[in-house]
C-alpha cells in the first residue's frame, strides 16, 4: 500500500510517498481501506519540528479518515467487513491507503455523508464540541463568538452552537468567508480585520458575549475579554505566541479563560462526544464543508495549501482506491 512517511522533520517536502505492507490486525482492532484523509493543522506543526511531542522517525501523519472496513480482529464486536466508518485516532497513521485503528476509534458514516466529509469529522468537530460543551459549559439562549469561524473547526462550532440553540456570530476575513459562516447557521457574522467588529459583535447582543471560541488568542484574548457578558467564558483552541491581558477585566466581570486540547479528552468524553456527532449527523444538522481536496501523493501540496491560505472548510487528501 501506498503510504505518506516523514524521514526527518522540516518543510512540507519532507513528506513522501512509499510502499509499505498491509498492516495487520490484532485482537480489538479494525483494517480500514481509506478513501478519504482529514488535514489538520496539528500535523504541519509536528512535520516541521516544533510541535510540543515529537513521534519517532519514521512515521506516518495522521489522525482523521474516512473509509471501509476491511478486516476485524476476533474480539471486535461492532464493526464488519463492508462498514462505512469515520475514524479518529489511528496507531499507524490515516495518511495512507490503509491503516489500522482500535475498534472504538472508528464510528459509523452515515451514507449520506461523503468520505471527504467523515475525514472532517474527527478533530474539527471533536474540539469543536469540547470546547462548547465540556470546556466551555454552552447553554440554550446564550450568545456566542466563533474566532475563524470558516476554518474546519469554526464551521463545527457554529453548526453545533446552532443546534445548541445557541445565538450564534462568527467572525471571517472575507466577504465570501462570511457568505459562508451565514451559511451554515450563524445569526451574524463580521470581518475580523475590521478593528471594531467585537464591538459590533458585542452590541448585537445587548449585554456582552457569554462565551468566546478563541482560534488566535495571542491576537485576540486581550480584546476579547473586554466584550464579554458577566460570568463569560473564553475556550482557547489555539495561540502562536503570548499576549498581556489585564486581569480586571475577568474580575470586574467574574469571567474566565479556559484551554482545551481533544487529545486531554478522557474515554467518557469522547464517547460523549461521538455520541452527539453521530445524532447530528443522522439529522443533517451537521454537514462538514470541504474547501479542497488533494490527492494522497500531494501532501506537501495540502500542507503549503493550509499554512498559506485561509481555508474556508476542511482540506482532505483522497487516497484514490
């Protein structure tokens, strides 16, 4: 099977395509036959180098998949050959023709939904889903700011919020990026290169914001905390560097900044988490968008494509078979 490996750490040139063997099941696990590959920013950061864990050289990138399942080992109880699955979690890596994952790391794809789409699933709607519910503790009724709101888990977040129930307004830097988070269920949307769009975000809802889903905090955080409502919450997904806040801002406010990292999540959590992917899935409620796609031997490709532009929606890698 075709494989994408990674030698050494660097630039996206560093990942290249190799056979290797069809990797083989044990007792719990599954083969999957990948149709499709999710592209997450997590994995530009390790193939450069500078991610906080590092895996051993050689390896294969990847986390997200969608596909068929080939093979099951003898102690695997929900799963068939035939299944469409998408999985989250693989011990040899999703950018690849096949891979092999737990039995409780793959969940069934409604087939309505696409490849290309179930390999969006896994990490954008799993942090999405943390940071909202577990982490950011949203209610009914409240109101919400989604930071990078077209990116792969922005576009989560707002479908989730929605379906929440939640008010909803994502921010996006272009007209088109706002089309889209419109599009996909947002009450209001503004230009995050307008300097004043929290203050439009906070004034469309009269009182503050109750909870902020952060994408660049070391930008952000510090304005952020200013639009919140009392008892406010800001969830960080992401941050490129550090930033000065001033405290007073979360004590005159009894409000508070949370982080949250999927990969903390505990077996309760994720299942949780599946749980209600698998609910808002069969209902349409959610619907990953795909911005691009690539084939498999165009790693680096994808990888220049989400360090260079701004997405709007998820890249997939398809593997061809």
């Amino acid at each position: 099977m075709k494989a994408i490996r990674v030698h050494e750490f660097g630039d996206p040139e560093v990942l290249r395509s190799e056979d290797l063997p069809t990797p083989q099941v044990g007792p719990s696990e599954i083969l999957v036959q990948v149709k499709a590959v999710g592209v997450n920013p997590v994995e530009t950061y390790i193939r450069s180098g500078v991610y906080g864990k590092l895996p051993e050289l050689p390896y294969t990138p990847g986390t997200d998949a969608a596909g068929v399942v080939i093979t099951i080992g003898n102690d695997v109880k929900n799963h068939k050959p035939g299944d469409r699955v998408y999985v989250y979690g693989t011990s040899t890596g999703s950018y690849a023709e096949q891979l092999i994952c737990r039995e409780d790391q793959a969940w069934p794809l409604p087939e309505h939904v696409t490849f290309q789409q179930g390999a969006a699933i896994g990490v954008p709607y799993g942090v999405a889903y943390r940071a909202l519910f577990h982490r950011g503790k949203a209610k009914q009724g409240e109101t919400a700011l989604i930071h990078g709101a077209t990116g792969g888990v922005g576009i989560a977040a707002v479908q989730l919020a929605r379906a929440a129930g939640l008010r909803v307004i994502g921010t996006a830097g272009t007209d088109a990026g706002i089309n889209l988070v419109l599009e996909q269920g947002a009450d209001y949307a503004v230009n995050h290169h307008d300097p004043n769009h929290l203050d439009q975000a906070r004034s469309w809802n009269d009182g503050g914001l109750n909870l902020i889903i952060e994408m660049a905090a070391n930008v952000n955080l510090a304005d952020d905390l200013k639009a919140l409502a009392e008892q406010g919450r800001v969830v960080v997904i992401g941050s490129r560097g550090t930033v000065e806040i001033d405290p007073r801002d979360l004590m005159t406010r009894d409000a508070s900044v949370r982080g949250v990292l999927l990969f903390n999540a505990s077996e309760t959590e994720l299942a949780d988490i599946h749980a209600a992917l698998a609910e808002g899935l069969n209902s349409g409620a959610l619907h990953p968008v795909i911005d691009r796609e690539f084939r498999l031997d165009e790693a680096p490709a994808a990888h220049r494509y989400l360090t260079e532009k701004t997405a709007c929606g998820k890249i997939v890698l398809i593997t061809g078979k």
